[in-house]
C-alpha cells in the first residue's frame, strides 16, 4: 500500500486527463521539471500541495493517497 502520492500515480492521473506535464504544472504553481520528477520518482510533491492536486484531477486526497482512482 502507498503511504504517499507516488510519481506513477500522478502520471497514470495525467494522462487520463489528458494533460500534459507543463498544464499541470502551471495548475500547481510548480515548473514541469518538477512534475518530470515526481513522475520518475526523483522526488515527491510537498504535502502542502496534495490538495491542489487531487483538485486538479477532480478526485480526493484519499483517492490520491491510496492510488485508488
């Protein structure tokens, strides 16, 4: 079970949205070399902006947690 948002959660939820790495980015506020980072697990994103993306996929933080989307 994931304990945190991972890079291939965020990317899975991207794609089905059909957005790419720089919209979300700019919906976050963060630049796409940040969003390329989550995504190939480099880093992960700050917990202050879980909220702003479950919002930007439209799902839960707890579906974004969990990975059950």
């Amino acid at each position: 079970m994931n304990q945190y948002v991972t890079g291939a959660v965020i990317k899975e939820l991207r794609e089905k949205n059909a957005m790419t790495q720089l919209q979300l980015a700019d919906k976050l506020g963060v630049s796409d070399k940040t969003i390329s980072k989550w995504e190939t697990g480099k880093g992960y994103p700050d917990i202050t902006l879980l909220e702003s993306i479950a919002d930007a996929f439209s799902v839960s933080v707890t579906e974004l947690i969990s990975g059950n989307t």
